[in-house]
C-alpha cells in the first residue's frame, strides 16, 4: 500500500494514502451531515438502521441547519486531512467550508441574535446574549 509516512511506526497508526485527483471521494455536505461521515463509500449503517431527514419547519431553523451542515462538513475534513496533509483538493475543500462557515454564522447572528457567548454579536449595550428565546422554551420558531 502507498503510505503518506514510510515509517513503519507510523504506518500503523495511519491510514492509507488516497490519491487527491480520485474523483468522488466525498458526499454533498446535506448527505455527510446525514449520515455523521463525509466520506464515500464508508458508511456502514448500525443494524440495518438508516438516518431521517429533518422537519424543518421556517426560515430559522433552516438557517440553523444549514450552519450545521457546514460546520460538519469543516470538522470532518479537519479530521481527514489529520491523516492526508498532502491532500490538495481537501485543503481548498476546508477552506471553502471554513469561509462558507463564517458567512452563514455572520448572517445567522445578524438575523437571530448570538449562537456563542463568545460571539461577535456581544459587544454592545445591553448585553444581547439573553434577548432571543432559548430553544427550550420553544418560542424561536
């Protein structure tokens, strides 16, 4: 097998080396979210089960769902370039993800208020982090 490391102690640990130009490596962000696995060809569903698709019912959730998606799509490319740095295509596919990421939070906090308490949204008086309805309270539909 070609290995990215040719150390034989790292070779344990690492998965093998995928050609970057394979065509169809990877789901849509919608399918990867899904199924908790962007990666083609490796879901393996638990006992026959399968995943459902969402009742998204407004403008809101959907927003939401979106950002998810994306922030997914961003974590689990993080996670495959841990073991395929040399991976071109994916490196711009990350950073495609990362900038898709901080434009719909950008939006979403402009629309709905602050996802984090860490967020951008924080800075003005009054403090705005406990003006929208928290999800609990079933009121943000």
């Amino acid at each position: 097998m070609n290995y990215i490391y040719e150390d034989p102690f790292m070779r344990t640990f690492m998965m093998p080396a995928i050609d970057p130009n394979t065509q169809n490596k990877f789901v849509n962000v919608n399918e990867g979210f899904l199924r908790g696995n962007m990666e083609n060809g490796t879901y393996v569903p638990y006992k026959n089960m399968t995943y459902i698709r969402p009742n998204i019912e407004n403008e809101r959730q959907s927003d939401l769902y979106k950002l998810q998606e994306i922030c997914f799509a961003a974590h689990d490319a993080n996670l495959y370039l841990d073991t395929h740095p040399e991976d071109v295509n994916m490196i711009r596919k990350y950073n495609e993800y990362l900038n898709e990421e901080k434009r719909l939070t950008t939006e979403y906090e402009r629309k709905y208020g602050p996802l984090e308490v860490t967020g951008d949204g924080l800075n003005a008086t009054p403090w705005a982090w406990n003006n929208e309805p928290w999800p609990w309270k079933g009121e943000n539909k």
